[in-house]
C-alpha cells in the first residue's frame, strides 16, 4: 500500500511571471545585462525572459498529472497572512510587498522582479508550507511536497532577493515552532545556492538547526562558508557544506550520510523540513545530478524521519530551471516520498564533491557532538503533537 503524500499546488502561483527590462533602473539593466553577456556572449539582450517562469511549474504538474502516484492527494494552500509571515519576516517589510499587489517591476538588481500577480503568488507560496505542516499535525498524512513559486530561500527578513519575495520554508519553519509548539525543527537546503535568506533568520536560534549544502562561494549568492555556523545562542546550529561545481549524485548522499544524519540523530528534531532546489541537475549545466540520486536522498530522508519523528517531513521546491529536470526530479522525489523504490541510482566514477563532503564533517564534528549534549537538556521530542491555532 502507498504511503499518503500531500502535494501542494495552486495554479495562482503561474500569476507571478515577471518579464522584461525594468525602464525606471536602467543601471540595474545594465548590470544584468553585463553579467548576462559574460556568462553567455551570444544571448539575445534585446528582451529579458525571466528564468523564474510559470513553465517550472507547469511541468512538474503535466509529468504528474500524466503518471499518477498512488498515494498522492492534490490539496490546495491557504494563502498566508500577515501575521504569519511576520514570524519570519519584519513587519515593515511586508507591508511593502503587501502594497506592491497588482504591479510590475524589479525589486533587486540580481533580477528579483515582480508582475501584478505575484504578490498572490507569494503568499500562496508561503501558505502551503503551513498548510502541509497543519495537516500532517492533523493527521492526515506524514509527508508533503510543496510545488511552489516564487521561491523562498534568499530572502532575509527585510527584502527580496534572488528571485524569492517571502521565505516559504523559514515561514513554515517558524510556524511549527510558535503555532505548533514543536521545539526543534529540523532544515536541509539542498539547492545549489546557499540558502543566505534562511541562514539570516534563523542565525542565532538554537531551536532550528540548518545544514546547507551548495555551490561553494563565490557563486551565488557568495556565502555559505564553513565558518558561517551561527550567532549567539544559535553557534554551532548552521552546517554549511560548500561544494565544487559539477558535484553529483555521490556528493549529495555523502552528505546526508557524514552530516546530515548525525546532526538529525545529535538535535533530535520533531520536524523536517527541505529546500529543494532541482538546479544541481545536470540539465542546469553547473552540477551533475539527476533524478535518481534526488530519489536515493529523499528516501534516506523517510527513513530518517521515521526514525526520529513520527515521519513528519515536507519538501518544498525552490530552485531548477530546466523543464525536464524540474519535472522528473520532482516525480521522482514524489514517488519515494510515497514509499515506491529506487531502483537506480547513476554516480561519477570520480564525483568531485566528495572530499569536500569529507572537509565539512570533519569541520562540523564538535558542532555536532555540542548538539547532542544541549538535546539532554531538553524535553523530548513528542511522537503526536497536536495541532495549534492555525493563525
């Protein structure tokens, strides 16, 4: 029998579809322009089309649509509100989004831009992690996967940046700490980017612990340093794993194994929550991953889950621009989700990641060991918390 999974979707998401130069900055369009015409010296500058697009989407939701997965439930987000997005976010900072419905225009020089649509989007998007978090706290099912957009995870607290307005998952996170009362809540971004957004806010909080595996820096969006592990109370809650480009499936396994499951087994979190970026997928030319090694993690990622609370996990999307990437990643995550077997995995003869991988774990031991010690000191996790206000 199937294991229930949850996906997310909302087709007013597919509102949010910037395009375009933005006249009222030309030295932001020239900026982008530059960076355009370095990385790729034969692009068409005369129009911009926006990489963030409604056909990552799309995608997904046809690949899905076309091989049903048993077990699967199609559920619809409840928009968030104010009040919940100010639990990750400032209040001035969403009043202004907020004040921006309806019209068009950039938000940041990195091409973070706006339609007239997307302010629905995003609080669509940052609904259904909530949503998910509030079902499986009904018991309605263990696992979820949130097909959304625009993405979350570099957006601090105060603004908009790399193609994210709201934070999807910080704003989910901080929900299950201060609606649902779970007391450690559990992050992995394994998008290619460093997740700066989400590492922002939650920087000095000891109840959320995040690793990050990514793209070492100087690329986008330059931080993620192994020496970044967090601020006041929060030292030793953020393990970054810097990576080389053109890591592949072996890399990221590597890194659940030497990182993320001892930090799971040290913190002994009540929620797991991914950043699912798609875009280390070798049809986005920088990384070497498909969707098997994407399948082969998430079902080490039930595992664990099941392990250490109760099954509770949510998968959320964030980066991946390629269309078939992004659709047959997903179906493949989705289906592991739903407990089907991964019958392949594809690896490097020589994946460039690894010593990397090796390089984090041995820096992030003592982070690790410090985890386990503070958890004695906690109460222990509970296996049925049940719901709280949904505010």
């Amino acid at each position: 029998m199937a294991t229930p999974v949850l996906v997310y979707y909302d087709f007013r998401m597919l509102g949010h579809n910037p395009h375009g130069w933005d006249p009222d900055r030309p030295e932001w369009t020239d900026a982008v322009k530059a960076m355009i015409e370095l990385q790729y010296p034969n692009a068409n500058l005369d129009t911009y089309s926006h990489p963030e697009r409604p056909g990552r989407l799309t995608a997904i939701v046809d690949r899905l649509l076309n091989g049903p997965i048993d077990g699967l439930r199609w559920m619809l987000p409840t928009p968030a509100s104010a009040t919940q997005l100010e639990r990750a976010h400032d209040a001035a900072y969403v009043a202004h989004v907020e004040s921006l419905d309806g019209q068009s225009g950039w938000l940041a020089k990195d091409t973070t831009a706006i339609s007239p649509g997307s302010v629905t989007a995003a609080r669509l998007s940052a609904g259904s992690g909530i949503s998910a978090i509030e079902a499986i706290a009904a018991g309605e099912a263990r696992r979820a996967f949130c097909i959304v957009r625009p993405p979350g995870h570099h957006a601090p607290a105060d603004r908009a940046r790399g193609f994210c307005l709201y934070n999807n998952l910080a704003v989910t996170a901080a929900h299950a700490r201060q609606a649902l009362g779970h007391d450690r809540v559990m992050i992995w971004d394994l998008d290619m980017h460093h997740g700066n957004g989400t590492q922002d806010i939650f920087y000095d909080d000891p109840h959320v612990l995040v690793v990050d595996s990514h793209c070492a820096a100087p690329f986008y969006p330059g931080s993620g340093l192994l020496a970044e592990t967090g601020a006041g109370a929060g030292v030793g809650y953020h393990l970054n794993v810097p990576l080389p480009m053109g890591f592949g499936n072996a890399a990221l396994l590597e890194v659940f194994e030497q990182v993320v499951r001892p930090a799971a087994h040290a913190f002994q979190p009540e929620l797991l929550l991914i950043s699912t970026g798609f875009d280390c997928h070798y049809l986005d030319m920088i990384c070497a991953m498909d969707e098997t090694g994407y399948a082969a993690v998430t079902q080490r990622l039930c595992a664990l889950a099941d392990e250490l609370c109760d099954g509770r996990l949510v998968m959320m999307l964030e980066g991946g621009y390629n269309a078939k990437a992004l659709a047959d990643s997903t179906y493949a995550v989705i289906d592991a989700l739903a407990g089907n077997p991964v019958s392949a995995l594809n690896v490097l003869p020589d994946d460039p990641g690894n010593a990397a991988v090796a390089d984090a774990a041995a820096f992030h031991v003592k982070s690790i060991a410090a985890l386990s010690r503070n958890a004695k000191h906690r109460s222990p996790a509970l296996p049925g918390l049940s719901a709280g206000p949904a505010s």
